[in-house]
C-alpha cells in the first residue's frame, strides 16, 4: 500500500542491533549486488551494521508499502543515491547512519537528504572547518564558546550532508559552495547557495536529535512539510516481527 499523498515526513531512528536468528533471516532478503558489498568489507561488525541497516530499510519499505522486504528492488541514481526501481512510485527515502544508528527518512514527491552523527571531541575542528566549511561558517563556529561548538559543528556538518545527499550529486558539491545556519539553538536554515540568497531559500532544513548523543539533520528543496519523529526502535523489533504501526496514510 502507497502512502496515501501526505506531505509528512517520517524518521525513523533505529539502533542496528540484533540476534543471530534475526540476523540470519534478513541475510536472505539481501539482493546479489547487496549481498556482494556486504562480502567486501574488511571488518564484520562493519558488515553486520550494513546487512542490517539494509534489512531495516527494506522491513521499512515493506511496511509502508505494504510488500515482503526481500520484494523491494532499487535502482542507483548516477552517484548511488537508491530509489526503488519501481518509476512509478511517489515514495522517496534516503537512509543514514553513525556506528550502530541509523535513520530512515521517506516522503512522497520530494527528495530528500538526512545525515546523522554521534557528538563527540573533534581535536583538529579549527582545521576542518577551515577547509571545509564557508567562511562565514568557520568564523562563527570558532567565535562560539568552546563548549557549543561540537554541538555547532555538528549542526553544520550533518545539514551540509543532507543537502548533499538529497541532490545526489556526492563529493562533486563543495561543503564549501553553500552555507548554513549552525549555532545551538537557532533556527536551521540555509543562507546561501552557490552565492544567490534566494536560491537557498527553496531549501528547508530540519534538525532532530534521533538519540541522546547523537545529531540529525534533515534537506529537502519545497516548502516546510510536516515532520514526524518516530520513537527509537532496535532491529530486533522490526526483523523479529514484532508489530509495528507504520502510518502508511502519512
């Protein structure tokens, strides 16, 4: 079952951790070229947390969509932002994740980006953001209060990705080319966009905070949507079939 035309929003936050059988079961809803990636990395606790993130996105999809997870086909964009494969459907998500969190975000008839990290002591920050970040961006984090700018560096980073991720262009923007709002507590916003005010003005950002420890943003080109924030779950609860509300009609 489609979502039934809302404008919202939904974010799913959910902690990648799981049984052994869990965790065989959704081994198999893995499609070849999935199932390929997850062979190639090095460490297994970074092949667990891609199977399972990969299982949670499509028992997600599933939910919503109403089909058995392992039914869900993608297909890449260009740059290999996923999309289902079916081009037909108004559905759109993009996924995100920092060590064993991930977040879901789906919509319909809007793109969409969200990035996530967990806060923590950045000892080189002045040097990043100086190679990263706008100016404009770098100045204002460093002249915050020594305790705010993990938080503000942060709030910056994950809105620069998700606007990133939600053009699907990947490393080809520069973190540079646009600017964002980033001090704790303000309003998130993005200022400028490749030097034209208004340009950024189309572009709504969100920021939510999916666990404690942890900061999320959301990008997105439309007016503000509706934005619901869905409960932290673990993926013992979706892939071991407890019963989850996914409000299809969003």
């Amino acid at each position: 079952m489609e979502l039934a035309g809302s404008r919202e929003i939904q974010v799913w936050a959910v902690e990648l951790q799981a049984s052994e059988s869990s965790f065989s079961r959704c081994c198999a809803w893995l499609s070849g070229d999935e199932q390929v990636r997850a062979a190639r990395f090095h460490f297994d606790q970074h092949a667990r947390a891609y199977v399972l993130g990969r299982a949670v996105l499509r028992a997600l999809l599933g939910g919503i969509l109403g089909l058995p997870p392992a039914g869900i086909q993608f297909c890449y964009g260009p740059k290999g932002k996923p999309a289902l494969a079916d081009s037909g459907s108004l559905l759109r998500f993009n996924t995100s994740n920092s060590g064993n969190l991930a977040v879901y975000a789906f919509t319909e008839g809007c793109e969409l980006g969200i990035d996530v990290e967990a806060l923590r002591p950045i000892p080189d920050m002045e040097q990043i953001a100086a190679r990263f970040f706008a100016p404009e961006e770098a100045a204002e984090l460093m002249a915050l209060a020594e305790p705010d700018r993990p938080q503000a560096f942060f709030n910056c980073w994950t809105r620069k990705e998700a606007y990133i991720k939600a053009v699907g262009d990947g490393l080809s923007v520069q973190l540079a080319s646009f600017r964002v709002t980033l001090r704790p507590g303000a309003r998130p916003e993005m200022l400028d966009l490749k030097g034209s005010a208004g340009a950024a003005q189309a572009w709504t950002l969100e920021h939510f905070v999916p666990a404690d420890g942890f900061v999320g943003a959301l990008a997105y080109r439309d007016q503000r949507r509706p934005l619901r924030i869905r409960p932290l779950l673990t993926a013992e609860a979706l892939l071991g079939g407890e019963s989850i509300d996914f409000y299809r009609a969003v």
